[in-house]
C-alpha cells in the first residue's frame, strides 16, 4: 500500500485529473481563501475538530450563500479502525489514514479541503458542487478505499468505511450546524459498526480480527471472482406433497473448487460492511434465474440491515418493473429479529415489497419475542416457523402447543405456513396432522445446486 510519489494505488482511482466544480471558474477570492485554510490542516486536535478546518468551513459555506451556489461537507469514517489497531497495530492504522488521505487529496479539485479530523476521520469541503456529484465523489472514494485491503503490504486487510454528507447552503448555514447533522446521522448508524466496541488490545482479539478481517477479504475476492452461487432447497405442500416453491441459498465455490455454504460468512460480512454487496448479488441472480424459467416459485433471504436500505429497495422495485410477471413468483424473507429491531421501518419494508406484487415470509418465528399482535401488523404473506420448534415436535408438548397456537393464529388471518427443518417423516406427519401448510427441511429434499426444474439439472452453455 505504499505509494510513490505521483503514483496511485487501489481499483478505481485516484483519477490524474482532479474533481472539476460544473465546468466553472472558480472565483479568486474563494479559491485563495480556500487554499490558505487548506495549509497545516494536517494534524489532528484531541478534541474535537481542528479550528482551522471549522473556520474554512464557514467560509465556503459564506461564499456559497452570496454567490447562490451549493458546497458540500463530507466526514469520511474508518468504521473498522478499532479492529485494524487491535489486529496490526498503531502504526498500520496511521499508515492506512495518510495513504487515504493522500488519496483523497488527488481525487477532489485543487482548491478543496481535505483535512485530518480525527484518529479515524477525514474531512472534505467542496466549495461549489451539486448534491448529485457529491453522492457520485463518496461512493467512489468509499469504492476506491475499500479495495486498498486487498492490495495491502499488510496481510488481509479488510477496510469498512462510510461518508457522511451535508450540502450547504441547503441543509446548513453555519459549520456548527453542518458538523451536528452529521454527528447525528453517524449516531443514528452507529448500530452497524458496534462490533468495535468491545475490542481490546490483547493476543487473542488481535487474533480473532485478523481472522475475520482474513474472511472478509476471502469473501471479497469471491465476489469479484464471480464464484457466487445458488444453491435450491424445495418447500413442499403438506396437502399435495408437490414442490410449491424453492428457497435459493447462498453457496460459494472455494479455492480449490468445492462448494460450500456462505451462511457462516454472513455476520461477518454485515460487520465488516459487505452486506449491501452480497444482498444485491443474491437479488440479481435470483431475478435472472426467474426470468430464465417461468414455471419456478423462489424465495430469497435478506439481512436484518436490508430491511433499512433503501438502496436495495430502490434496486428491487428496478427490477420488478423490467420484468413485472417474475413478482408473483418472488418471496423475500426476513427475519423475526428485524421486526424487532425496528417494528416501524420493517413493515414499510415489506409493504414496499408487496406494492410490486412480490410476496413477503417472517422466517425463524419463535426464535425471538414477536407477538401475535405484531405479527399481524407486520402483514406478511407467509410465517416460517423456526426449526427449534420442529426437530423435537413428537416428544415436546410445549413445543407441539406452540406450533398448533401459531397455525391457528395464521390459519386465522388467512396467512401460509412453513415449517422449517422437517428431518423425519414421523416430525412431517404430526405438522400436517397440525395443519401446516408447507415443509421444508432433509426429509423432503437438500439444497442443491442443480437446478431440479431442469432435465440435466443445468442451463446449456451458450
């Protein structure tokens, strides 16, 4: 990762040719002003964020203002910082801030600032920008940084980081106000980097974070090395006992070519900031397996944190409108800890999916503290009762009271049933003698990655 002198590293940039602001000049008075403010903005304070960097923030804000045009603040954030220290050290971690710093300073204009704010931030002021060209500059510093790990002298080094963005003079009018929105929008995220929290500087967190940082970069050069897979597990109708739908699963293709599952690989990729990535990978392969066979019915998983992304919402409705008819063969499952986590924002999910015609399942119902009442505003389409429940259904009553409550309640109201993890046909006979409406799990069938709808099990080979 160390960079020569006018050279650059990692995948997309920095680009030779520095940020333009809309093909205009930039005045005089503004670019000086902003220039002198730029020098010696290098260190950071202890506390707090360095004055010279607040004062030449509400200088571009005051000449955006008079000369009506926009400005922008963005607060780039190491996410992962505590993990890098406990895992290689002090000065790795301030080695991985200069190379972005440096990196950043080459990809915006000459006459914006950037400036060390804090151990684990880097300040932007763009002085004449507009909202679109700032989203398009922080996605792809956010890019550009997260690929550096992979080219890194340091071993697996996986960066998870994020960019908060104020516009001004639209959404601010003074420093002051532009630094506490963005204090409060980190805060409002700040569940997603909580995995730091508890770190400490012994042998074994060292350990366990360059483990996880090792498997995040495994995962990372998957994805780019396109050895994501599906894997298809049948749901079959307890009354007919023919396959109503197939739940695609998430495998990956090794180093060595075998084939595995990438379900343990899950809470790591939501810690270390590749969720996004991989949800919209399993979304677009799932569509495009639909669209290539219009007879099949598959269900997809979606992290807790998808529930809260629009991005991915904004994707799936793309999607739906190219090619409407695949909709009512979708199913999107979410978990019942994502109905917990925010009631609110989880039912606007689902009522989103639904508005495109595509159906919505509650998976692992049970597991947590969901009730009745909250199931029924949730208004999903389909309640997967968790497995615990299922494997010893014959000799637990308690179990066996719940599961006849639940298939009542759903039966009630109208909702469909799955009943997950069915291992033995004696497990398989009470559920449907309990009225369920469908089962899944080794009895009636494993996932496979062979496509069971086809006669050879695959698509041939354009």
């Amino acid at each position: 990762m160390t960079i020569q002198k006018g050279e650059h590293s990692g995948f997309i940039g920095p680009d030779p040719t520095p940020r333009h602001v809309g093909g205009a000049d930039v005045d005089s008075l503004r670019a000086s002003a902003l220039i002198h403010h730029a020098h010696s903005l290098s260190k950071p304070h202890d506390f707090g964020y360095p004055p010279r960097f607040i004062h030449a923030l509400d200088h571009a804000i005051k000449l955006a203002r008079s000369g009506q045009h926009d400005g922008a603040l963005l607060v780039f954030h190491l996410d992962n910082l505590a993990m890098i220290l406990s895992g290689y050290g002090h000065a790795v971690c301030e080695s991985i801030m200069a190379q972005i710093q440096h990196d950043i300073s080459a990809i915006v204009g000459t006459t914006d600032v950037v400036a060390r704010l804090q151990r684990d931030e880097i300040g932007i002021i763009l002085g004449q920008t507009s909202a679109q060209e700032t989203s398009q500059l922080a996605e792809r510093i956010e890019s550009h940084v997260r690929r550096m790990g992979n080219d890194s002298v340091h071993g697996s080094l996986h960066i998870v980081c994020s960019t908060g963005v104020v516009m001004f003079p639209m959404q601010a009018i003074t420093a002051q106000e532009a630094l506490d929105k963005l204090f409060i929008s980190r805060h409002v995220r700040s569940a997603r980097s909580s995995h730091d929290a508890g770190l400490l500087d012994t042998q074994h967190n060292a350990d366990i974070s360059r483990h996880e940082m090792g498997l995040a970069h495994y995962l990372s050069k998957a994805i780019e090395e396109n050895r994501l897979r599906l894997a298809f597990q049948p749901i079959v109708c307890a009354k007919t006992g023919t396959i109503g739908h197939y739940e695609a699963l998430l495998r990956m293709i090794s180093d060595d070519g075998k084939i595995s599952s990438a379900g343990a690989l899950i809470p790591i990729a939501e810690r270390m900031g590749m969720i996004d990535i991989i949800d919209d990978k399993v979304l677009r392969m799932v569509v495009e397996e639909l669209r290539r066979a219009p007879n099949v019915h598959l269900a997809l998983n979606v992290s807790n944190m998808t529930t809260q992304n629009p991005k991915w919402l904004k994707l799936f409705g793309d999607l739906m409108n190219e090619t409407p008819d695949i909709a009512p063969r979708l199913i999107v499952e979410i978990t019942e800890t994502a109905a917990q986590r925010d009631l609110r924002q989880t039912a606007l999910f689902v009522a989103d999916v639904q508005s495109h015609g595509a159906m919505v399942a509650l998976d692992d119902f049970g597991s947590g503290y969901t009730s009745f009442r909250q199931l029924k505003s949730l208004s999903v389409d389909i309640v997967k009762i968790d497995g615990a429940f299922v494997r010893d259904l014959v000799d637990n009553a308690d179990n066996r009271f719940f599961v006849k409550t639940l298939l009542e309640f759903t039966n009630g109201f109208g909702l469909k049933s799955v009943a997950e993890f069915v291992e033995t046909g004696e497990v398989a006979k009470m559920l449907m003698e309990l009225g369920v409406h469908y089962l899944q799990g080794y009895y009636l069938g494993r996932p496979e990655t062979r496509r069971a709808w086809l006669s050879g099990g695959e698509y041939s080979k354009d």
